[in-house]
C-alpha cells in the first residue's frame, strides 16, 4: 500500500514538472527549412529493438539531409519521454519542386505526419503504440516489442494499417494525404522540440559513412538502436532491405539544394535548426509554402526601393531646373519686368557720365534715392 501510494505521488510530480516545461514550448510545429530537389529513398525494412524498460517511447528512424552528402538515415530508437507527452514524427513532403522538412515535435496527441507509414505503432495516423495513463506509460504489445520482465504497463490492442507503403514523403508521387480537422487542432496546441538526446542522436548519424544512401543504397547497416546515439553493441537492427530499389540521383548534393529562400542559412541536418529557419512552411497542411511569401516581401521591397528612385531622380531634375533658370533666361517667369528695371537703372548712370564729360555739376539726388 505504501508503495503504491508513493508511486502515485511520483507519477504526480513528473506530471507537474511536465506541464510546467510544456507551457515554455513553442506552440507550432517548427519547419526547419531544409529542401531539396531530390526525394528521399523509401524508408528501410528493418526489426524494432527490445525496449529498455519503462518510460521510455519509440521515434521512429527516418531520413535526413547533409549539403556534403545528400541522404543519411537516422536509425529509429527509445526515447525517455516526457511524462505526458507523445512523440509526432518529422516527415518530407513534395511541393513546387521542392522536398521540405518539417521537424517531429513532443505533444499531448500526436499530430499530421503526412501519412507516413513509420511503422511500430505509427501508421500513418495517430499512435497506436501505447497511450498515457496517469504518470505512467502503458504498451501495446501488438506492434511494440516489450519484454514483460522489464515492463509491466502492457496491453494488446490490434492496430488496422491500411497503408503498406514504404515511402517516405508526402506529396505528388509519395503519400497523398492532408491532415484531418483534429490533427490542425492538434497542430495548434502547445508543442516542445526534439530533445537534446534526439539532436545528438542525429548528428551522431551524420557523422557515420555507412548510414548514408549513397553507401548504403537504401539498406543501413544501423536501422535501429535501444538507446540514442548506441551505434554499437548488442541491441543493434540491421535492415532487413530496402523499402524499394535505390535510384542514385544525378544532381550533386549541392546541385540538388538549388538557391530557394527555405535554403538560406539552414542547417545541415534535418532536426538540428528547430525554430531557425522557417522559409519551407507546411505544403501538405495549405498547398503552398513560405517561399511565395518570401518572394513577396521581396517584390515589395523592390517596389519601393523603385518609387525612391524616382523621387531621388524628380529631386535632381528639378534643382538642375532652378539653377538653369538663374543664366537662362528660358527659364525666368518674369523676363520683361527685369529688363525694364536694368533699363531705369541704366539712365542715371548715362547721364552722369555725360554731366562729367561736359563739365555739369551733377544733379543733385532726391533724398528718398540718397537713403535708397
């Protein structure tokens, strides 16, 4: 009794510390910004590793980015979860040319994966692999692999999956799917990135030759793992083959990134740059992405920078205008009036010289002009 109670109150405080991380979180899913020119190869056939006890989700493996390199996988493995929360995996998905990546997020529900088939419980939507009760998590042995020795929360629950498929992406020639009324309310709810765990993880992955595609051939020598970044030992899944046969692009992974406003400054890595690059925005949620809005402002800005021009050059050509009009009489309103003034002046200064060459006393100037 004592016991229980006690795991009761525990499972009550992680709850707690739980909701209190989660209310610091972003509240959108973040796209990362990465997109290319080339599709992902399909997702490998591989076996779930054992889980390592309890607490602990699956994230499925997927495929992830590198300028050097193209493609490397990033083996699926057990993640302590937070308590309370569900994992939603990344996905790629195909829009104006373009594959973008749009990075997995922690939530209370699992929301739009763009109807990849991970497998292990995600088939394409929502989660079928366990479910949160209390402070503690509870699996289903029909599509997770769970030693009952070590785990004792466990249920049987069939999951009906009705896609097979093994591809990668969503969008034309992958996955054509949008989400549903309540995965855009799951979207709007309070959200935490990938963890630090799951951030080395990857680029653990990257820094392997053999997880890359074009080594690999869509069949890594790592799959899966019981723990992040373990990439040796025991507890380790070979793929068993490739999801379908692997197609070498002909562009050069520097070729295939091309020179998109998504491309701009993001990382190397698919899950690395949460909440930095936001250019390639959610095309399988809207039909389009952020790279119209960028290209937007930046017609506006032209625009403007135009219309400035334009005064600047009105500016010039009227001063030019002004001061042309002090030399050139083309340019004088008045002309007349100021001749008539030069010659009024003129006539007293021709008579003087005239008084003087005849020996005149010079007439004497009115007072008003001698103050004048």
């Amino acid at each position: 009794m004592k016991r229980s109670v006690r795991w009761l109150v525990l499972g009550v405080l992680m709850l707690s510390v739980s909701v209190l991380s989660l209310s610091t979180a972003s509240y959108a899913q973040v796209a990362v910004g990465v997109s290319v020119r080339v599709g992902p190869p399909a997702l490998p056939v591989y076996a779930q590793p054992i889980c390592p006890g309890p607490g602990y989700l699956w994230t499925p493996g997927y495929w992830a980015w590198s300028d050097d390199d193209g493609y490397y996988w990033v083996p699926g493995t057990w993640v302590v979860a937070p308590v309370g929360m569900l994992w939603t995996p990344g996905y790629w998905a195909f829009s104006d040319g373009f594959y973008g990546w749009h990075a997995g997020y922690w939530g209370p529900h699992v929301g739009f994966y763009g109807g990849i088939n991970y497998g292990f419980g995600y088939g394409g939507v929502g989660f079928g692999g366990g479910e949160w009760r209390g402070g503690a998590f509870f699996y289903n042995r029909s599509v997770t692999n769970v030693n009952v020795v070590n785990v004792r929360n466990v249920y049987s629950r069939t999951v009906i999956v009705n896609n097979t498929r093994n591809v990668s992406f969503n969008g034309r020639g992958g996955i054509d799917m949008r989400p549903t009324r309540q995965e855009e309310v799951f979207a709007r709810e309070p959200h935490r990135a990938a963890l630090a765990v799951q951030s080395q993880h990857e680029r653990a992955a990257s820094r392997n030759r053999e997880l890359f595609a074009a080594e690999n051939h869509g069949r890594p020598a790592i799959a899966a793992t019981a723990r992040p970044g373990e990439f040796r030992g025991p507890h380790l899944e070979r793929a068993r083959a490739a999801g379908e046969p692997y197609r070498a692009p002909k562009l050069s992974p520097r070729e295939a990134r091309g020179q998109t406003p998504g491309n701009r400054g993001a990382d190397h890595h698919g899950a690395d740059n949460r909440g930095g690059n936001r250019g390639f925005d959610a095309p399988a949620r809207n039909g389009g992405n952020g790279n119209d809005r960028v290209a937007r402002l930046g017609n506006r800005e032209a625009g403007n920078r135009e219309q400035r021009s334009s005064r600047d050059n009105l500016g010039r050509d009227n001063l030019r205008r002004d001061n042309a009009s002090r030399d050139n009489p083309r340019y004088n309103s008045r002309p007349e009036r100021q001749e008539k003034a030069s010659a009024q002046r003129a006539v007293p200064q021709r008579m003087e010289r005239e008084n003087r060459a005849q020996g005149k006393p010079e007439p004497k100037r009115d007072s008003r002009e001698q103050h004048r």
